[in-house]
C-alpha cells in the first residue's frame, strides 16, 4: 500500500512538472488547486488525459463530459468571457487534441480514439442533462470538417437520432440512402 501511495505521489509530481513546461500560469494553477474557467478545464482535462494514456491506460471514457465541464463553460459564458463561438472553437480543438496521436499508441485502431461520451442524460435531480454545452458537442462532431475524424460514430451510437431533434439540418434525407 504505501508503495502504491508513493506511486501515486510520483506520477502527480511528474503531471504538475509537465504541466508547468507549457509556462502557462492558467495550466499550472488549474492542475494544483483546479480549473477557474472552460479553457483551464480543458487544458487541464487534457493534460490528464495524457498522463494516462503515457501510462499505457488507453480507452479513458470522456463520460459526462457536458455536465462537468458545463459549469466552467456556463460561467465564461455568462460573464462575457467567451461566446459560443469562441467555445465551439475551443471544443473543436479539444476534440481533435485527443485524437492527434491516437495512431500512436498500441490496441486503438486509426482514426478511432477508444473514447466514449455520453451527451445529456438525466441529471441528479432526474431533469434533462441536454445543456449548451451538448448542443456545442454535436455542433463540432457533425457539422465540423475539421473535426470530422472525432468521436462522430461514437456520439451517433450513443445517442441514436437525437441530433436530429436538436439540429435538424445535420441529418442526412432519409428518402436517399
């Protein structure tokens, strides 16, 4: 146990370290005391990412990535700090930060990062999950170019049909195959 403890205390060390090589103050504060806006959390979600999977721990689930990382992105929003625009860039570049290397690395076929998301759901409080940051989600995986290589089968497979609830004109016209 206390190896595992040590363990532990190295491999945080080594993250922190290689966090502060980016000399970016943002990164650094989020990755000791946590993320104060969507692009610290971000940054920092990535990051850890990272760590595991040089840590040969590949298929890290995204989860509920729009219900985390939603009060970061609600904040910055309602102070002004970014637009929607602003953060469907930043998520479109998210995206395909974790699907930059994914070649790299052994058991995970080309072009599909091994991640899964989930989008909306139900909340604690049993209400809807679908929140800006889901809509923004399915904006940069369906409609992007750019970001086209991402998790596009995974969110369709995950939540069949409901894009074209929430964004009609990405649905393809069921009368052509």
């Amino acid at each position: 146990r206390e190896q595992a403890t040590q363990d532990m205390r190295t491999t945080i060390d080594a993250v922190i370290a290689y966090a502060d090589r980016f000399g970016l103050e943002g990164l650094s504060c989020a990755i000791r005391h946590g993320a104060n806006s969507y692009l610290q959390a971000l940054q920092m979600f990535r990051i850890l990412h990272f760590a595991l999977w040089a840590s040969n721990v590949y298929h890290n689930t995204v989860g509920r990535f729009d219900q985390y990382m939603y009060p970061y992105l609600k904040q910055d929003l309602e102070t002004g700090t970014l637009t929607e625009a602003d953060a469907l860039e930043l998520l479109e570049e998210f995206f395909l930060s974790l699907s930059r290397d994914s070649d790299l690395y052994p058991g995970v076929q080309q072009g599909d990062n091994g991640q899964s998301m989930m989008l909306g759901g139900r909340t604690q409080s049993g209400e809807s999950g679908f929140n800006t940051l889901s809509r923004l989600c399915l904006i940069s995986t369906s409609l992007s170019h750019r970001a086209r290589c991402i998790s596009c089968g995974l969110l369709s497979r995950l939540l069949p049909r409901l894009h074209c609830l929430v964004l009609p004109s990405t649905c393809p016209d069921e009368r052509h195959p």
